[in-house]
C-alpha cells in the first residue's frame, strides 16, 4: 500500500509539472498578442497625431507668423528663430502637447522610409515639420542636413564660378553653416558669441575674406536657412 500511494503523488507531481510548462507556453501567446495589438495602438495614434499635425498647420496658417511665412512662397518675410520658438510654445499647450521629437516620432512611426535624420532638440526641425505638413507625400528630412545640403551645393557652385577658398576661410563658413541650423540668421554681433569670439571674432573673419565677410552673411542665410 505505501508504494501505491508513492505511485500516486509521483504521478500528480509529473501533472504539476507539465501544468506549469503548459502555463509557460500560454504565457508567451499572450504576450505575443499584447505586442502585436500595442503595435496596431502605436500605428493608430501615429496617423492621429499627423493628421491633427496637419489640420492644426493649415487651420493656424493665418494666425501664428511662422506658419504664415512658411505657407506663402514665395516668403513675404525672413523666418526668424523668434518666431520658430513661439510655433513651439502655441503646440505645446493643451490639448496638443506637442513636442518636435513628439512630431518626429510618429512620422518615424507611420512613413520611417521617407524620414531621413532625426528630431534631435533643434527647434528649427519644426520648419522640415511644417514643410513635411504641406506636402504630405514629400520626404521628412532634418533641417540641419537641408541647411548642409545647400551648404554643400553652394560651396560647389562657387567652385564652378572659380572661386577657391583657404583652410581658415573654410573653417569660418563651417562655423557660419553650423550657426545658421540653429539661429537661421546671421549678422556681425553674431560673432560676439562662441564659436566665433575665441577665434577672434568679425574682425578676425572679416579680415579673412578681405573685408568682403558682411554681404557674405547675407547671400549665406539667403542660401541655405530656411
């Protein structure tokens, strides 16, 4: 008799254990389901966080100024940082909350083979997501690799036209380039900031050009900010 009720509790014990497996097993197909069905989540608030992006634009496009001089082409006037802030802080308010990584993220989320770059903390990336909300079907592309686009664009046009420049002359157009991606303009007290006050400043890069460095700035901003 004790190997018969020995017998027994082996068996419940083997049926415990194939139990707990089974359980395992039911574990991961529900989680497999959990993931598939976030994902299905994410891709539907995706579409509706783009598409109240894109009736907020075209609804605003009268009312806040860079929305206005981004919806007229050509520019009635020049795009400001100022301004491109203040685009910032009227979609950051309820009920939106929206972020330009925010923006990014759900475009990444719903077209990523026609985003290129990422949101990164400019706030000139809202001007690429404007631009990518009246035209829906263009590419997402990260302003500072526009701005570096037409940087590398114009500094091939100058060559065509015989123009060459020296090593420090190039490294104050980087300088100038990199300045623009985040301020969109430039001017001669510019220079007053870094990275150009410890390189000497406007004199310094003014004299570099040979006092030609003013209408440069000017053809510069014309070129490659927005």
């Amino acid at each position: 008799m004790p190997a018969v009720g020995g017998t027994s509790k082996a068996r419940e014990k083997l049926i415990d254990v194939r139990r707990s497996y089974a359980q395992v097993l039911d574990e991961t197909s529900k989680d497999e389901v959990i993931d598939a069905g976030f994902s299905r989540d994410a891709t539907d608030r995706a579409r509706s966080t783009i598409d109240s992006w894109q009736a907020y634009v075209d609804e605003h496009k009268d009312d806040i100024d860079a929305l206005q001089i981004l919806y007229s082409r050509p520019y009635g006037k020049r795009l400001t940082l100022k301004a491109i802030k203040e685009l910032a802080s009227a979609i950051g308010r309820p009920p939106y909350n929206w972020t330009p990584e925010r923006l990014w993220a759900a475009y990444e989320a719903l077209e990523a083979s026609r985003v290129r770059g990422s949101a990164g903390k400019q706030f000139t990336n809202l001007i690429s997501l404007v631009h990518k909300a009246l035209e829906p079907d263009s590419e997402l592309v990260a302003y500072p690799l526009t701005v570096t686009e037409r940087y590398s664009n114009w500094l091939a046009q100058q060559a065509q036209a015989g123009v060459t420049f020296t090593d420090e002359q190039r490294s104050w157009l980087d300088r100038i380039k990199d300045h623009l991606v985040t301020s969109l303009t430039i001017a001669p007290d510019d220079f007053e900031l870094e990275p150009f006050v410890s390189h000497g400043g406007f004199g310094r890069a003014n004299s570099t050009f040979g006092g030609r460095l003013a209408p440069m700035l000017d053809q510069l901003t014309e070129e490659l900010a927005a």
